[in-house]
C-alpha cells in the first residue's frame, strides 16, 4: 500500500491555496524582534515537517475582525425558495422551553484577504449563560445555492447541546453573492483567467482563517473544533480537515468521492451537471463536441488543481488520521459513488489502525438514499461530536 506523507501534502495543499491568494492579505503578522544568531547545537533534534507545518499553521496573527449585523433576506440561488428541512429539524435539542430567548446571536466579517471575497460572513449561535466556561465548538457549511442562514435549525440545537455554533457563507453565495448567477459566473472565470478556485479551494483557504479566529476567542476550547457540512459544504469539511489539524471531528456528509475514480470509471456526470457552466465553457475552450473525460480532467486540473490526482480522497482523506472521522453517504449517490470510496476507505482503515485507534473512522453508506442529507445522517453527526468533543 502506497505510504502517504501526511505534512508533504498539507505543505503542497497549502502552497495550492496560497498560489491564487490576493497579494495584499489584510492579516497582519505579530511583530517579534529577532533574536542573535546562535551557534547551531549539533545535538538539537530537527523539527519534523508535521511540526513544522502545525507552526506555521498555527503562528499567532491578529485578524482584522469586523462587526456585522443579521441578514433580513438571505440570498439562495434556488426557485422556489426553500423553506424547510426535515433533516435539519430533525436534529436533536435540548429541552429548554424558552430556547429562543437563551440564544446569543453573533455575527462578525473576517477578512481572509483583499478583495470583495475575501470578507468572510461569520454566524454565530451560543446559549447566553453566566458562567465563562470554554465549550466545543462546530462549523456547519451549507449546500450548493445555499447560504449560512438556511442552516440556522442544525446551529439552535447545537447551541442547545451547550456547543458554540458556527456557520459562514462559502464563496460567491450568501451575502459574498451580488445576483443569482454569481457562482457560476466565478467558476466560468475560473476556467479562462485561472486565477482564483472557487470550487472548494478557495473556501477552504478561509476555513483555515477561521479557525484561527475561534481559537482566540475565550469561549471556545481550541482543542475540540468540529465541522461538518452537506454537499458542497460535505466537500470543504473534508478538505479543511485534511489540511487544519486545529479541526479536531470531521463529519463530511454526501461530499467524499473519488474524482480520479469517477473518470476513469465514466462516472461523473452528475457531478458535473451539479456545475455545468464551467465545463460547458471547457468543452467550446478545448473543440469537443460534447463534454467527455478530457474536459472534465482538464476542468479540475484548471480549476482546483490536485483534486482529481494527489489531493483527491485516497490520499487526503487518510492524513485525517488520528482525528475522529464519520463519512456520511447515500449508497446511491450518483455524485459520491460509493464504490469510488473503497480505496480510500481501505488506505483510512489503515491509518486508523496504524494510530491504534480505529474506532475514530467509520463510513455510513445510508440504504436507498441518493444526493440527500437525510435525519438519520443528522443523528449520526449529532451522535459523533457528542461522543468526541463533549
């Protein structure tokens, strides 16, 4: 079995991310005077890269945070507007009769880097309590023509259950989304200017900025972040994940798959259909006369670089380990086929195993369900962070 070295590829992910960032980042260092050179101790232990790389990770910034205030009219790029989750509703809670009062409702701007998408959205639930006592924490992430709002029922049980809950607008959706077509017009810029990743990519950038947010703040445990989300947002849960070890839980729900897996076994077309503007656009770009294999690697390779080879999930869903992991799937998901996850559910068993803790890593393959976060996937979720963070 191929050996995956975890802090290489956290290194090259990050370089990926870092290669399309606005030059002028609004996050300023703290200064430190350095100190004299010292003569090298022959007998010092060199830092591992895995050190190495939760150093710089984790190097103390202060983050240009800015207040905000609710939206009174979410944007979702859907017609009709949705209104209601069964799933979400169905979360459990904490019987507190006057819950609504309780919440505490925050909502901030971090700013992750210049420019009109790098002002990041932040909600933030809690139940208003005396006592300063710090709690886990969980950052939801919505669907694909969602936004942080429609996720408001999974934040008030959360909340509920004495975490702090956490949810933000992903790019070009919510309020970082100025008409309907938004996203779809970035992805298509993404294919002929090349220089931004709006699918996954650059979302994940600002998942690494909020974590350093959360744990500065004195009421959450830096020690127990989880994060979660559905779809598009099961997606930047994986990758944040993959490469922020501050995010201790991970439960991504119906976003794992097999990229590389789903071409070479002619099984990504609903994929694609999920975002079909870029490779339609792909497809004029390259002379096809339909959108077949080539456009699809040639989209991935243009648009988020690694996802279909040394990024995609054989490789980073295993460097998760330690950390408690729960894939959430349909088993019959045409996006996240199920048999593309064999291999890398095969090299993660591993790596749990290596790690003397296999317990932290289960797949759920939900009997009959397609692309749908169901209650059960939500109780599933629910169960795991209590059992890992609480």
């Amino acid at each position: 079995m191929e050996t995956i070295d975890a802090a290489k590829l956290r290194s090259e992910f990050l370089q990926v991310l870092r290669s399309r960032r606005s030059s002028e980042v609004t996050l300023k260092a703290v200064a430190k005077p350095k100190p004299m050179p010292k003569a090298k101790d022959p007998n010092k232990r060199q830092m591992s890269m895995e050190e190495k790389h939760r150093l710089s990770v984790g190097l103390q910034i202060t983050l240009s945070v800015e207040l905000g205030k609710p939206v009174a009219d979410p944007m979702y790029r859907q017609t009709p507007l949705p209104s209601f989750s069964e799933a979400m509703e169905s979360c459990p809670k904490a019987d507190i009769p006057n819950l609504k009062d309780l919440l505490k409702e925050e909502n901030v701007y971090l700013i992750t880097e210049a420019g009109e998408q790098g002002r990041l959205p932040v909600l933030i639930l809690s139940i208003n309590e005396s006592n300063h006592q710090r709690k886990p924490a969980v950052v939801f992430l919505h669907s694909t023509h969602k936004c942080k709002e429609w996720l408001r029922p999974l934040l008030e049980a959360y909340a509920s259950r004495g975490y702090i809950a956490v949810s933000i607008d992903s790019r070009y959706h919510g309020e970082r989304a100025s008409s309907m077509t938004t996203y779809r017009d970035a992805l298509v810029s993404s294919w002929k200017q090349g220089d931004t990743m709006p699918f996954i990519f650059d979302t994940v950038w600002d998942l690494i900025k909020l974590a350093d947010y959360l744990i500065q703040r004195e009421d959450i445990d830096p020690s127990k972040i989880g994060i979660t989300g559905e779809s598009l947002g099961g997606m930047h849960a994986w990758f944040a994940a993959a490469v922020d070890t501050r995010y201790a839980v991970a439960v991504p729900i119906i976003g794992v798959q097999g990229f590389r897996w789903a071409i070479d076994h002619d099984k990504w077309h609903s994929r694609v259909d999920s975002i079909k503007a870029v490779f339609e656009e792909a497809q004029i770009h390259l002379g096809k006369s339909a959108i077949d294999k080539e456009v699809v690697e040639q989209v991935w390779i243009r648009i988020a670089p690694g996802l279909a080879s040394k990024f995609d999930s054989p490789y980073s869903i295993p460097i998760i380990a330690p950390r408690p992991l729960l894939i959430l799937n349909g088993e019959k998901d045409p996006r996240c086929p199920i048999e593309g996850l064999e291999i890398p559910k095969s090299r993660a068993c591993k790596a749990y195993e290596d790690a003397h803790c296999p317990d932290n890593f289960k797949v759920i393959a939900q009997p009959g369900i397609g692309h749908k976060m169901t209650p059960l996937m939500v109780k599933e979720a629910s169960d795991w962070f209590d059992t890992f963070l609480k």
